[in-house]
C-alpha cells in the first residue's frame, strides 16, 4: 500500500516540477531493530524519488554504516539528510507524513534552489553569525503550524554554514520531548539555551537565534 495515494501523487508530481530546480539527494538512516517508523520511512523517500527524476534517494543502515552516519553527524533514526550542491546542515528525524510532508517537501525545494526567500535584512544577519548554532524543532505529525516552523529553521540553514537545523517529531522521540520540557508545538530549541513554542514570524524567529548564537 502506498503511502502517497494514487489522487495524491499527481500533486506532489507537479509541486515537485514546479519547485525542483537543481538535483536533490535524501539521504537516508534506518535500522532493522528498534525503529518503529524506518520502514515507513523508507517507503516514502522512495515513493517520493520516483516522482521526479531530480531526486536521488538512498538508504543506509545505522550500524552497519556507522562511519556515514557520523559523517553526517545523524545520532537517531529514522534520519533524513536533504543535500544539494552541498550539505545545508539539515536534517529531519522521524516520519515526514501527516503535516511534516509539506516540511520534506519544503526542504527539498530549498535545497534544490540553493537559496532562500528570506528578507536580505535577515540575510545579513544570519551570514553575520561565526559561531555555532544549533537549531531543534520539535513537531507532531498533527500540527498545521509545525511546518511553518520547520520550514524557517531550515531556511536560516541554507543561509549559513555554521547553522544546522534539526527537524524533531516529538511523538517518535519522547525522551527529547521529556528533555526540552515540551508541552506545545512546534517547540524551537537554539543551542540548548534559548526555548520558544509557536511558529513566530521571521523577524521574531531571528532575534532568537541570534540570541542563542551568542
């Protein structure tokens, strides 16, 4: 059974053809033991693959392949790793379905362009930043507002090689959503100091982790 239904696929075919500009890699970790949602997962990259020829998936194992997984600095699985020209640093775990679909979906666009559609203001800032920044965002697959926060994180990503933004479905990890105290999503971690919940709008979104990239 597919998990992108026959009246879905034509949909995702166009978005992907209007969106896709240079050729995109998802890089995929699963696990045979122990991982509820990697067969799904699985099953999805490759569906999506099969949509348009821009897309190259392929999938490894977490063990097995160890030396990769760390390459790509992938410590849970599933693991999805969205690449382009090069490695924008971002990164979703869990199950891209229900809402997050549109967060896959927005990422490999993205990437494919290389570039993003945030104000040159934020632009700047963000290429400003020279230390580390780590950015989670923790989802559930039933929050309409989570992409949006999703989407952000990765967009800021793109613009900065010193940022890596992490896409989190809480439900998959409950020990992360145990950690960060989550109560609401989408819950946005910067560097493990600075919190916030809710899909704030660009600016907002930026003095945070500026903040935390202090």
């Amino acid at each position: 059974m597919s998990l992108i239904s026959d009246e879905h696929k034509e949909h995702v075919r166009n978005q992907l053809a209007e969106s896709l500009v240079n050729p995109v890699r998802i890089v995929m970790f699963t696990q045979e033991m122990e991982c509820q949602f990697c067969a799904q997962t699985k099953q999805l990259i490759t569906e999506l693959a099969a949509l348009n020829e821009k897309i190259q998936a392929e999938v490894h194992d977490f063990v097995a392949d160890a030396e990769l997984a760390k390459q790509y600095g992938i410590d849970k699985v599933p693991a999805i790793v969205v690449l382009g020209e090069k490695d924008y640093g971002i990164r979703i775990y869990g199950l891209p379905y229900g809402y997050e679909f549109q967060t896959l979906m927005s990422a490999l666009s993205v990437v494919s362009k290389g570039k993003t559609e945030l104000s040159e203001e934020t632009k700047a800032k963000l290429r400003a930043i020279t230390n580390p920044v780590h950015i989670q965002v923790l989802v559930t697959l039933t929050c309409p507002h989570c992409p949006a926060a999703a989407s952000m994180a990765h967009m800021f990503a793109v613009e900065n090689d010193m940022i890596r933004a992490d896409v989190i479905d809480a439900n998959e990890f409950p020990q992360l959503a145990i950690k960060y105290g989550v109560m609401g999503v989408p819950k946005v971690v910067v560097n493990d100091k600075v919190e916030f919940v809710g899909a704030l709008p660009e600016k907002m979104f930026l003095e945070h982790v500026l903040l935390g990239a202090q």
